[in-house]
C-alpha cells in the first residue's frame, strides 16, 4: 500500500508507544498499519523502541517454548490434557458444515439448544458493536487528524466525504473537556466516526455510527432527562454513554464516572437543542 503524505503526521510517538503491542500482534489494519510504518521511517526514538520491544517479545516467546519443550517435563502438560487441546485445535480448523454435522450426544445437543434459546432472548438485536467501541477506544489508535493542526471547529468538516452520513459531533460543554483530535474507525464491517477527548482525568472516545437498523442493543441502564434518553453501561474498566438521534448513534467510552458522564452528555444535548 502507498503511503499518503497525510499519514506521516497521523500518529506521534505517544500513540505508537500505547500500540505498539498491537501492531506487534498484527492487530492493525492496513491503513493503520501504513501510518505507523510512515512514522517509524522518520522517528528513530520509536523505530529503536519498537525494535527493542519486538527483540523482548522473541526472547520471552524463546524461553516459553524452552520451558515448554520436550526435555523440560515440569513445565510439559499431562499427555491426557495436551491430547484434548490437540482435538481441540483439529475441530476448530475443520470446515464450519463438517463442524456442524458431527455426531453430538443428546444431552450436549438439548444443553446446546437451550443456550442457543437463551443467546436469542438476550442478546437481539445485535449487542457486540458496543464491546467493539469500547475495544477500540483502549488499543489508543493513532489519529489522522488533530485539533492543534487544523483547528477544533474543523473536525466536523474534515469527516465530509469520508462517510456516507454526516456524524456532526455533538459540542461537549463540560469544564476541562478538550478535543483532541479524529480518525475514521469501523465498528465490525460498519464506518464510524471516532472522536478522542481529553477529559479532567482520563480520556474519551466518542464513536458516531449510522444505524437505521437499529443494529445497536438498547443495553445497560437507561437514564432520562426530558425526553432525553442516555443508556449507561460498564464495562472493561470504562464508563459508556449510548444515546440516539433519529439514525445516528453516539458511543461515548470514558473514564469518568457514571454521574459526571451523564452530566457531560446532558450539555450535548441541550446545546443540540433536543
């Protein structure tokens, strides 16, 4: 892929530090993948730290296979449990109808269809798309755009062209709330807008989805104020705010607390007018 003049400010070295694991573990996609590449041909800090950290990761996955090889049998599982893993490993890499078709005893098929009876109530329509925000949010992706180079009031019109729907950010009122910057995301196969905040303590992702199949669970505990309504929702250490607007879907992952999250979404709203 061609690297594109823009990406070589997209990512500063406090971005690649946070995810420099992750784009260790393949975990970047390619466009992500070709701004840290643009950044590490021209910052030696950081190509020296992810060099450094790549050598560690190789001698710590060496000492792992040493420990765990055939001459070392107290660190060697059981021949019983690595036979199961083994099994394991074989069916997953089996084709999904030959999965599908595999003998299955009766009391494993009827706790397997009551599970599924389950998964089916709780879980439609489709909950994942707010773990997916809220793992995003913490890998720290770099930005391809920031407030200090363009502008905070530009932010809005940077995403023009970028989506297929306007995201128009919500204007955020809360004291010590600052813009740091955006980037285009995805939520699964679908295009959001990311936003990153600095907050009094912490940060905040706010991702902005189109969803006129209203693909986004209504999960979590639902808060009014008027005809207001904000769901809020914990988990992996953040403080979510999930709120509608028409089709527009806004997933704000903070580090702040249940009460002074819902205030801080409570000055977007007014200040929309809704």
């Amino acid at each position: 892929m061609a690297i594109e003049p823009t990406l070589i400010s997209a990512i500063d070295c406090g971005d690649l530090e946070r995810s420099v694991d992750a784009w260790l573990d393949g975990e970047f996609e390619e466009r992500e993948r070709a701004e840290v590449d643009a950044h590490l041909a021209a910052c030696p800090r950081c190509r020296t730290m992810a060099e450094g950290r790549a050598r560690q990761r190789a001698a710590l996955r060496a000492k792992l296979r040493e420990a765990m090889g055939p001459e070392a049998q107290a660190g060697r599982a059981p021949a019983a449990l690595r036979a199961r893993v083994e099994q394991g490993l074989a069916r997953s890499r089996r084709p999904l109808w030959r999965r599908a078709l595999s003998p299955i005893p009766i009391a494993t098929l009827t706790a397997c269809a009551a599970g599924v009876a389950v998964v089916l109530l709780t879980h439609a329509p489709d909950d994942g798309l707010l773990e997916e925000a809220i793992n995003k949010h913490h890998r720290g992706l770099p930005l391809e755009v920031t407030a200090a180079s363009i502008g905070e009031g530009s932010i809005p019109a940077w995403f023009v062209g970028k989506l297929d729907f306007n995201p128009a950010p919500p204007q955020f009122k809360g004291r010590g709330v600052r813009l740091v910057g955006a980037r285009l995301s995805h939520l699964r196969e679908w295009p959001a807008a990311y936003i990153r905040y600095e907050l009094p303590r912490g940060q905040a992702g706010l991702f902005i989805v189109d969803d006129p199949q209203r693909r986004f669970r209504e999960v979590g505990r639902e808060v009014r104020d008027g005809e207001n309504v904000v769901r809020l929702v914990n988990a992996r250490g953040y403080n979510v705010a999930v709120w509608r607007h028409d089709e527009i879907v806004y997933s704000l992952v903070s580090d702040l607390d249940e009460n002074d999250l819902f205030q801080l979404v409570r000055t977007a709203q007014a200040g929309a007018g809704r």
